[in-house]
C-alpha cells in the first residue's frame, strides 16, 4: 500500500469516527441532560402485569413493560447577567457583623461566675462551639465579638463558682444590624 493510499484511509476513518460521535456545540462538561427528541419518554420503565395477561393465564415474567408516568420537569431558572443584579442600599455585602455583650447581673455581687457564650441549637450546649469563655468578677463582663452573618442565635450559660448553684441561662436572637448589643441583666 503507498503512503498516499494510507493517508487516504487515515483519513476516511477519522472522518467516519467524527460522524459517528455526532459531532456537538463543544461542551463537553455540560451537566444538562440530554432531551429525547423523537417523541418517546425518556423515564425509566416499570414492569407491571395487564389484566388481560392474567386473564389469559400468562406470567407476570411475560408482561409488557409500561412507562411510568413522569414527573413534570421544573421550570429552567431565569439567567441574570451581574449587570441585572439589586442590591439594596442597606447592605454592606458584609459576612460578619459585631456584637457587644454586656453582662451586669447584681445577684452575684460579691461572687465569681464562669460565663460561655456559644452556638445556640435548642437541643444542648456545645462547648466546643463557643465563642467566649471567661470568668464574671462580681457579676460583671463585657465582651466584643466578630460574628459570622449566618450565626443567628446564642445561649450565654452563667455559672456561679459555688456548691449547689444552679446556671443561669440567657439567649439571644440577631437582629440583622451591623452593630448590635447583647443586655444581660
């Protein structure tokens, strides 16, 4: 064989190749799923036997497959530009936002107290996510936190340093400002 009947055969095969793959817009990490474009359901089938099957004595085993109904697909998300997107005036595209938390409580005068201050998820207190830790002289504290925007809600657990003292437990709730302050009486 000489090498321009080579050359052609090499070529006629890539040919087939491309046209058999059927060629495509070029992404090939698309994520969208392919549509059926010859009228038929692309669900998948369920096997289930016809009353005239079993009418006639004939097995399950040899029933006809029946497409299961399909759900309607959702409808395609509208795509915005970055130019179409609203931001209202009051926010600041900040993650976090600061909170002042100022303890003052007049029942443990004259007493030591171990405060925490942590994640609140109304099951139990994790102390492993607590943003404070620290001790009360006279009942008094103040301390100023970075918050991440999506910790919504805190529990401060007030420990008094004495034998049979029982917590006192506070919570609260982000208010959605940039600034807030956390009273605890």
């Amino acid at each position: 064989m000489t090498k321009q009947q080579n050359n052609w055969l090499t070529m006629l095969g890539l040919t087939l190749v491309l046209t058999a793959c059927g060629g495509g817009d070029g992404d090939s990490g698309s994520d969208t799923p392919a549509t059926n474009t010859n009228g038929g359901s692309s669900s998948p089938l369920s096997f289930t036997a016809s009353a005239a099957a079993s009418d006639s004595g004939e097995s399950a085993q040899n029933a006809e497959p029946t497409p299961a109904p399909s759900p309607a697909p959702p409808p395609a998300p509208s795509v915005q530009s970055i130019n179409e997107l609203v931001i209202a005036n009051q926010n600041n595209l900040s993650s976090t936002y600061q909170l002042t938390v100022d303890v003052n409580l007049s029942q443990l005068n004259d007493k030591q107290a171990y405060i925490a201050i942590c994640e609140y998820d109304q099951q139990a207190i994790d102390y492993d996510k607590c943003f404070i830790k620290a001790a009360l002289d006279d009942g008094i504290g103040r301390f100023d936190l970075k918050l991440p925007n999506h910790q919504t809600s805190l529990i401060a657990e007030i420990t008094p340093m004495e034998n049979g003292s029982v917590p006192l437990i506070f919570t609260w709730q982000y208010d959605y400002q940039a600034q807030s302050t956390w009273l605890i009486p």
